[in-house]
C-alpha cells in the first residue's frame, strides 16, 4: 500500500499543525497529495460567519504551509458533524490514510485522545495516523 491520497482534518489547533507537518513528510516520500479538511460546527450562539471565517482562514493558512513544501493541496470546507464528515469524507473519496492530532482545541489536559481523533480512528474506513 502505498499512502498518496492524504486526508488531514485541521482544526486550525497546533495539534493538527502537527499532523500536518507528519502528512506532508509523508506525501514527499509517496510523491502523494494533501487534502485539507475544516468541518465548521455551529455554536450555540456563535455567529454562523465568523465561525465561517475562522475555518476558511485556516484552511488558507495550512494550504500555503503545505504548497511551500511543493506538495500538492486541496480544501474541503464542511458543515455538519465532526466524526461522520471526515469518516464520509475517507470513504467517498477513495482515501488511503488519515493523518490527524491525537488533541484539538480544547484544553481537558488530562484526556489522551479528543473525541473527534478517537471516532475517526474508530470508524475510518483506511488507516489513520494519530499524531502527538
Ligand atoms: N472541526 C474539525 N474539523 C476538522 N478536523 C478536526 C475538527 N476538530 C478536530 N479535528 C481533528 O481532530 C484532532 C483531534 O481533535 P479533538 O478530538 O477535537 O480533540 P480535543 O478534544 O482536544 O479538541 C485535531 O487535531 C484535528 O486534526
Ligand atoms: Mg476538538
């Protein structure tokens, strides 16, 4: 198996920076590709376009990290919930592995592995890399 087709779920955290630096190793040596995925919750009562904004903006950031490098990217931005997005997301798209942060944004220091990093391991239909 050789890993080209990378799906890397970002959350604009330094956990996902972290695997997205793990990815990009990775699609050099495979000559593969990134793609990017923000899923965009709604919050209570958050406004609907700045959450918009803050997941585009890192999209953007993590795009430019990753044509710096010379490997090619792609973005997906999504709504809905988290897990069964970036699952669908593998599955549809033909994916050969998930790279993503063991931690995200919130700040339960105690806890190993986020619920998101610990659904997608579960229910990924590819292998997933959980980076710490
Ligand atoms: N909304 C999201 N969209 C895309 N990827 C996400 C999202 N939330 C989390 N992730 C991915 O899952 C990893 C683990 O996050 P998570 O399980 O939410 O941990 P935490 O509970 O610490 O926030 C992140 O590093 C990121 O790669
Ligand atoms: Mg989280």
């Amino acid at each position: 198996m050789v890993y080209q087709k990378i799906l890397v779920p970002i959350d604009g955290s330094e956990h996902s920076k972290r695997a997205l630096k793990e990815a990009i190793g990775l699609a050099k040596m495979t000559e593969g590709n990134i793609t990017l995925l923000s899923v965009c919750t709604k919050g209570a009562n958050q406004d609907n376009e700045a959450q918009q904004n803050k997941c585009k903006n890192a999209l953007e950031d993590m795009q430019k990290i990753v044509e710096a490098e010379g490997v090619p990217v792609h973005e997906l931005l999504l709504e809905g919930k988290v897990v069964d997005q970036i699952v669908r997301t593998a599955k549809e798209g033909c994916f050969d592995l998930v790279v993503i942060g063991a931690r995200g944004l919130s700040r339960l220091e105690e806890i190993m592995m986020g619920s998101v990093s610990h659904g997608v391991a579960e229910n990924a239909p590819c292998p997933v890399i959980v980076t710490r």
